[in-house]
C-alpha cells in the first residue's frame, strides 16, 4: 500500500469484505504517477546539457588552479596539506608539518589526507591536490543538479521544470563563491563536499531497507473533526482498528501489509509505516504518510 515515495514498506491492496477502496484523487499521490512523460523527457535533456556544462566548468577550474599553482600564488595553507600528502604517499604515515612543528593528524584531525595519498601518484605533483579539490567542487554540483532534475520531473508543467532546472544551472556556473572556494589554496571542505550532498539526498529520499527480519509498523488513523480514532480496517489480519500492525521485512527488505476494509469511511484514513529501535515507540525511520478512503 505504500506509495512508491515509501521505502519502509510496501503492500498490496486486498478485496475488502463490504467494500473496496482506492486512493482519492486528493490523497497522496505517488511521484512516479505525477511526472508526465514529456515533462521527464525534457528533465533529462536539460540534465545531458547540464552535466556537459559543468565539465566544461571543471576544466575551467583545473586551468585556473594550474595557473594558480605555476604563478606560485599558493599561501601557508597549502603547505599544511602538501607537505603531509606528500609525505604520506612516500610511506610517512605519521607526517610532521614543518611550518607548524607538529603531527599532522593535530591539525583538526583531518583524516581524509591518507586516503587522497593513493591520488599522489596519478600525478606527482602538488597540483594534483588542487585539482583533486576542483573535482570534489564540481562532483557535489553534478549531485545536487541531477537531484534538482529528479525533483523538478515531478512539475505537471514542462516551463515548470525547464525554469527550475535552468535557473539551478545557472546559479552554479555564475556563483563567484565556487571559484572563491578553488581559488583560497586548498581545503578538505571542498574534497568532503560531494559526500555531504550525497548524504543530504539519501536523508531527503529514504534508502530502501536491505536486509530480512526487519519489523515495520504500520499504523492505521482518522483524522475526524471530533479528533483521531482508529480506522476500521483490518491489517494483516489482525483484530479492527488496531494500530500500529507489525510485519517483518522479507528476503528482499519488504515487508507487505494487506487491508481490508469493514465499513465505508467517509474520512480518509491515513497509514504511516514506521521503523521502531529497540522495542522503542519513537520511530527512527518512516515513510509518507499515505491518505486512503474506502468506497463502495
């Protein structure tokens, strides 16, 4: 029953005993259902192009960081990195900063130097770690563009999109702050950059549950004008209106909920499946909540 926005749980609809239900056409639609082909054929045209544009900002920003890097217009902070990176690619895998006398490692913990050490020997020169910044910069762009695309698909109107997608592009190419950012020697927050997108869309999206003998709770209410009670459904057999219903994810991380309507409900009854931790009431993963009414 889920919509397909819902990665905790996913059911099937079952024939209800006096009657049958649909989703109302004012309740919660599922994305998928909302993007119209012409509207999603545009997206990805516009994302083609856009991802072309933005290589051609990332060669930008690696012959600034070279022209940058042979004109010796690098400051103290660039040392603080090359000098460990350098060391490390080297086998130091405890380097001392000369310019501030103390293990690397002090300076704000930044880890990440060792993994970008294997990077080294692509290119055996400090320019490789501006170019390495250059890559991270625009890697985060590319994330946070083909995510704008995804979201804008969903628009009913093709200017809706094309607008929303366009302007996005735009603020990436012009953005004085993003050639700032590459311009200021180098730092890992640029490096760190596209994970942290990454992890901002997976929050936005939900990530489908893969493993099996997962509970999920599915709860099942009204909301009426005297307040909220229970609906009069049956999940998964269980006795009327109760709420919330247990399942437990299959092989393939999906646990299904069958509802069986008893009466006719004028209110929409609204079902919300739920990750519990620890036996614990308060959920720590959830899906949307999906409004059904049942009809005759």
């Amino acid at each position: 029953m889920p919509t397909s926005e819902s990665p905790l749980a996913v059911g099937r609809h079952a024939q209800p005993r006096l009657s049958w239900f649909r989703i109302p056409p004012q309740g919660t639609v599922p994305a998928a259902e909302q993007e119209s082909a012409a509207t999603f054929a545009l997206a990805n045209r516009v994302r083609t192009v856009g991802y072309a544009v933005l290589a051609v900002q990332l060669i930008g920003f690696c012959a600034w960081s070279a022209l940058l890097y042979h004109r010796y217009a690098l400051t103290w902070d660039f040392a603080v990195y090359n000098q460990p990176w350098y060391l490390i690619a080297h086998g130091h895998l405890d380097p001392s900063i000369s310019i501030e006398s103390m293990p690397f490692w002090r300076n704000d913990a930044e880890f990440a130097i060792w993994p970008l050490a294997i990077f080294y020997w692509l290119g055996p020169h400090g320019l490789t770690l501006l170019w390495l910044q250059d890559i991270g910069v625009v890697a985060a762009e590319a994330v946070a563009f083909g995510w704008m695309c995804s979201l804008a698909a969903r628009s009913r109107s093709d200017r809706t999109a094309a607008w929303v997608i366009s302007t996005g592009l735009l603020l990436f190419v012009v953005s004085p702050w993003l050639w700032w950012s590459i311009s200021f020697d180098f730092h890992m927050e640029s490096v760190a950059l596209p994970f942290a997108v990454l992890l901002a869309r997976d929050l936005a999206n939900g990530q489908p549950i893969r493993a099996a003998k997962v509970p999920v709770y599915l709860g099942q209410v009204i909301y009426a004008q005297g307040g909220t009670q229970p609906s009069q459904a049956f999940i998964n057999n269980s006795y009327e209106g109760q709420t919330p219903v247990e399942a437990l994810t299959n092989a393939q991380g999906v646990a299904v909920f069958t509802i069986t309507s008893t009466v006719v409900n004028n209110d929409p009854v609204y079902f919300e499946a739920n990750l519990v931790k620890n036996n614990s009431a308060y959920p720590y993963g959830y899906s949307p909540i999906l409004a059904v009414r049942f009809h005759k």
